[in-house]
C-alpha cells in the first residue's frame, strides 16, 4: 500500500479569525470541536505548542508545528503504524468565511496496512466529518447536512470508547453500603465513559434500569412466568424505584418477602470522563428466596454488563446511521 493522502474541509461562513479560535481549543477540556464523548477525547501532557505530546485512544502524535489560530501540525508516533503527519489548518476566503481543513499524509507500515482500509480510514472519515460537523455549529447553530455513521463505525466507537469490566462494590457507595451488612448475593460492574457524558447518577439509572436490552426483557418475562412456582412473587417496575440519592450516587431497589434487594448507581467524574459503577446486593429472607437467589446468581453478572454496556453505548453514540457528505466536504485517497 502506498503514501496514503486523506483530506477533509469544509467552507464555513465566518471569518478566519473567528474559526481559528475554536482551532486553538483543540485537546483542551473545552474543545469544541473534537467529537467526544462518541470519540474518545484529544489529550496532550501539557497546553497546545510544539512538543505537546498526546492523542486520542490509541493512537498518538505529537504537535510538530503551530501558528495559532491558523494550522497545527501532528507528527504521528510511527509504532502505531503511520509514519507521517495529520495538519488541521483555517484558511480565510474573504473577510468573513474561510475553509477548515484537515489533511492527512502518511506512509502505513505493519498491521496498519491491512488495518487501513479495512476498518481505520472508515473510523477517520467519520471522526474529521464530526468534527467539520462541530465546527459549523458552532459558528452557525446548526449542521445543514450532519455525518451519519455507518454498522461498522458506530461498532468501532463503542468499543473504542466504552469498557466495562467487573470490579468490587466500590468503598464510595456510601448509600448502599450503609443499607444492610447482609451480603447473599454482591456484585458490580464499571464502564468507562468519555468527557461529555452525564455526570447525573439518576440519568445514568434511568439508562441502565428503564431501557434494558432486548434479551434482559425476555429473561426478566421468563422470570414472572416461572417464580409463582416456588413462591416467589412477580416483579415489576416497583423493584427499581429510586429510594435514596446524593449528587454522586443513587440507590433503588425494594423489599420482597423473599429478599430485599438494593442497586446502587455511583458517578466518579474527573477531567479525563466518568467511571459509572453500577453495584447490587440482595439479603434472602426465606428458603425460597435462598433457592431463587441460587439461580440467579448465574446470570446477574451478565445481565448487568449488558445493561450497562447498552446505557454507554447509547450515551456515547452519534445521533445517526450513515456516513454522508455534503457536496463543500471533499475526502480524497491516494
């Protein structure tokens, strides 16, 4: 495969100056231009000038050149399989509009190579598209013809940008771990998401308990069919009521005359995104409670990473399905 050359630009109806002052804000905790939280964020170790080292996820460049307000240039880390440079640029046309460029020259080596144009220039596409897409709403209010992300590249952020992975009820739910000392059954899970996202523990509940995914309801239906044979009651909608919150977190849950069962929503907020850690405890009551929770105890796990992988993927997703583009928008391959 050979150099590859990649740009994108779009004409924009404000003046250069204007335009490069949003250009200067890039990697900053207030971009507004980079596509986060659907991304994940552009970070550098210390304020944009040359030798600002950083990148988004995996893959890392360093700031080469910068006239403020006009171009930054990136000179990519050549162990992730580029060797070569990406350039975001304000050129004025006139007084009051100009074009926001980026363009990409490289040569890929490695895995990169295959990785290309099976997965990676799709990914790109859509990113700078986004980004043009920021842009011009932030000079217009609004986006005449927004990207839509294709199957693949929508599958591509989500895992790029959303990971969730059991952990221990962490020590800061302190609603929940005042509750009950009683632990028959205790587990949680943790995602991390990008900057961006809410930081409400209730909104994130809401997410996680009021739109499970499709297969939850299926086994939650499976469920009240089968407990009334041994002498568990029926749940409904009651076994998720928010029953106690602070800003961080908030706990819901009920008690059952088999069990008492509580969840805990928990929001950990820092300059680099949010850790969203969903725990759950239950106390048997009863034998049946003890035979049901046995049972249970088998798929919560899974039940909860699917449902708090589902809430993530849908906070981080772009709002549509396809990539488009408009006809002042030009991406060119070589």
């Amino acid at each position: 495969m050979g150099t590859i050359v990649n740009v994108h630009e779009r004409e924009l109806p404000a003046s250069a100056d204007a335009v490069g002052q949003l250009l200067d804000r890039i990697g900053s905790v207030d971009d507004p231009l980079w596509p986060a939280p659907t991304w994940p964020p552009m970070r550098f170790d210390r304020p944009l000038g040359v030798g600002a080292d950083g990148g988004h996820g995996a893959i890392r460049y360093r700031v080469a050149r910068y006239e403020p307000g006009r171009v930054i240039e990136f000179a990519f880390d050549p162990a992730i399989g580029l060797d070569g440079i990406h350039v975001l640029e304000v050129q004025p046309r006139g007084t009051d509009r100009c074009v926001l460029r980026h363009r990409l020259v490289g040569r890929p080596t490695g895995a990169m190579r295959l990785m290309w144009p099976l997965v990676v220039r799709a990914c790109h596409d859509a990113v700078l598209e986004h980004l043009l897409d920021n842009a011009e709403r932030a000079v217009t209010g609004t986006v005449r013809e927004p990207v839509r992300y294709g199957r693949r590249v929508r599958l591509a952020a989500a895992a790029e940008s959303v990971r969730v992975r059991a952990v221990p009820v962490p020590a800061g739910a302190g609603l929940l771990n005042a509750w009950s000392a009683r632990r028959d059954l205790a587990d949680a899970i943790a995602v991390r998401v990008p900057p961006g996202t809410s930081t409400d523990p209730q909104d994130w509940a809401d997410r996680i308990f009021r739109d499970p995914p499709a297969v939850v309801l299926a086994l939650l239906r499976l469920r009240n069919a089968l407990v009334p044979l041994i002498g568990v009651e029926r749940g409904d909608a009651t076994a998720f009521a928010t029953v106690a919150r602070t800003d961080r977190e908030v706990l819901l849950g009920v008690d059952a005359s088999h069990l008492d069962f509580r969840a805990s929503v928990l929001v950990e907020p820092d300059e680099s995104g949010s850790t969203v850690t969903v725990s759950a405890v239950a106390a048997v009551r009863t034998r049946a409670g003890r035979a049901y929770l046995a049972v249970v105890r088998l798929v919560h796990p899974a039940v909860i990473w699917a449902m708090v992988r589902r809430a993530a993927r849908r906070a981080t997703a772009p709002t549509a399905a396809s990539l488009r583009r408009t006809p002042d928008q030009q991406c060119r391959q070589a």
